[in-house]
C-alpha cells in the first residue's frame, strides 16, 4: 500500500464509521442472531494471498458490524467498554501510527493526567498503578455517596 492508496482507504474508514456512528441508535443494541451463524461466518481457512482494500471493507460491512454489541447505542450502559468517542478515535488512529514507545509515553501521562491530584502514587519504575488509575472513578463516588 503506498501513500495514496492509505490516504483513499483511510478517507473510506472514515466515512463507514462515520456513517455506522451516525445511524447507530436505529440499530438494535445487542444482534439477535444464532451463534452457529457468526461461527459459520467467520468459519474460513486462514488467507494465504493479501485482500484487497474493498475486500476488507466489504467484509467489515457484511460481518462484523451487523454482529457486534453497539457500545456507543444510547441504551449501552456497559461497565467495561465507554462508548466510543470521535476525537478518541481518532487520537487511537494517530497512535497507531505511532511507535510503540511513543503509545506507551502517551498512555502513561493520560494516566497521570485522569490521575490529577493522586498522580504521585507511583510504583518504583515510575509508572501509573491500578490504584491510581481508578482512584479519579472511585473517589468522587465516595465522597458523594458521604
């Protein structure tokens, strides 16, 4: 894939989100299909040759976006999976093309950024813990639940 074909099939992506996100309240929150369905859709030796770029929109369209729990539906209260949010990914999509190290550098001073002021509970390699990654959810719950 060189420079323009990313650019044409970038531009492509974003318009089926787009369209996909747009429209997602009209869909039914969780698919109503058979198990022996989705098993048989996806029931296909591994790919010995690349797909093409229409291929794989193609099959995003007809497989995976019928079938998957809509996380960002206005009726998904999920406790795991926030609803998508656009600036989100699209900042997922710059790291993406980023370096690994640099996803990581990024992912930590989020961390410490959502952190605020408990963003000096760090372990001993100076990286974010889970306590301090959930302290900014659980501590305003317990101060407003007295």
């Amino acid at each position: 894939m060189d420079a323009q074909e990313f650019r044409e099939v970038g531009h492509r992506m974003v318009d089926l989100l787009s369209e996909y996100l747009e429209h997602i309240e009209e869909r039914p929150l969780f698919a109503v299909v058979e198990p022996d369905k989705l098993n048989n859709l996806f029931a296909e030796p591994l790919p010995q040759n690349p797909s093409s770029s229409d291929e794989v929109l193609q099959q995003i369209q007809e497989k995976l976006l019928p079938y998957c729990t809509h996380v960002g539906h206005p009726g998904y209260f999920g406790l795991i999976t926030p609803s998508p949010n656009l600036m989100g990914i699209l900042a997922d999509f710059i790291c993406s093309g980023l370096k690994k190290s640099e996803r990581t550098r990024l992912g930590h001073r989020r961390l410490l950024w959502s952190a605020g002021p408990y963003s000096g509970l760090r372990n001993s390699w100076g990286t974010a813990s889970r306590r301090e990654a959930i302290l900014p959810v659980v501590e305003p719950w317990r101060i407003s639940s007295g």
